[in-house]
C-alpha cells in the first residue's frame, strides 16, 4: 500500500509539523557538537592575527628607524609609522611605514607600545593583553608581546 501524504491547500504534498520538527531537533543537535570547535577556531585566528599583526609592526618600526635613526618615541606611538608625528616630527620621514591606518588588536583594544622599553631599553616594547585585557592569562587571555616572537631576528 502507497503512504498517502497530506496536501496542502493547493493540492501539492507538504511536510507535516512533526517532520518539521523532527528536522530543527537534528539541526540543533549538530549546532551543539560542531559549535565549540568552531569558536576555538575563532579564538586561534585571533591569537595568530595579533601575533602577525606585531610581527608587521615590527617590520615597519625598523624601516623608521634606519629612515629616522630611532624608534617612534612613545608620545608619538605606532601612530607615526601612518602619519607623520606632530610631536618632534623627525627630519627624515620618509612616507607610510604601514599600508594601512594601525590597526586595534583582534580584541578592539590599541596595541601596547613602549619607546624605549621597559624590557628592551634599547628598541621598543610591543604587546597586547589578549582576550582578557589583563597582564598575563593563558590561551587566548594571554599576552602577546613583541619579544618572545619566535620569528624575530632584529638587530638592536
């Protein structure tokens, strides 16, 4: 015997408010096993942005400091490697250092910068404080600072 299906007022088959049902339920139930990956995923990019985005940062302060003979001074911030500083404006500048206004970290938050620095009295220190906006954390709370960048080879 053929299962007769319902019709709709137009006279075509339609799904029944249990199918229907049946469907959101499975729907949610992948939702909920594929939703927590997803977002580590989302909090991976964001650490690695920051990383890449420092790492980029860094670039463009040695290219001001051959043009200029010193880093930005931390009055003027990473703010002169955009536009040319108002404060002590340096002889020297030649254009952008970035392609880009400087962005704020993957979090909304400015970057850290600390000319010379605290840790490295001789350059500059780079960070930002992760998700949290705190000092230290783990994971994606962590701090991401310019010296401990695994790729860093600057001479100072």
């Amino acid at each position: 015997m053929i299962p007769v299906l319902p019709r709709s007022r137009r006279g075509r088959p339609a799904f029944t408010l249990i199918e229907v049902l049946v469907v959101i339920v499975v729907i949610a139930i992948l939702a909920t096993l594929v939703a927590p990956s997803l977002f580590r995923n989302v909090g991976d990019a964001r650490l690695a942005t920051a990383r890449t985005q420092i790492e980029t940062f860094g670039t463009a302060l040695d290219a001001y400091r051959l043009d200029n003979g010193t880093y930005p001074s931390t009055a003027q911030g990473l703010g002169a490697l955009w536009q040319r500083p108002s404060i002590d404006p340096p002889a020297n500048w030649k254009a952008p250092y970035l392609r880009k206004e400087v962005p704020k970290d993957p979090w909304g938050r400015e970057y850290l910068y600390v000319s010379p620095g605290r840790v490295n009295p001789q350059s500059y220190d780079l960070q930002t404080y992760g998700a949290d906006g705190r000092p230290g954390g783990e994971g994606e709370n962590a701090d991401i600072v310019s010296w401990q960048q695994a790729c860093k080879k600057r001479v100072r």
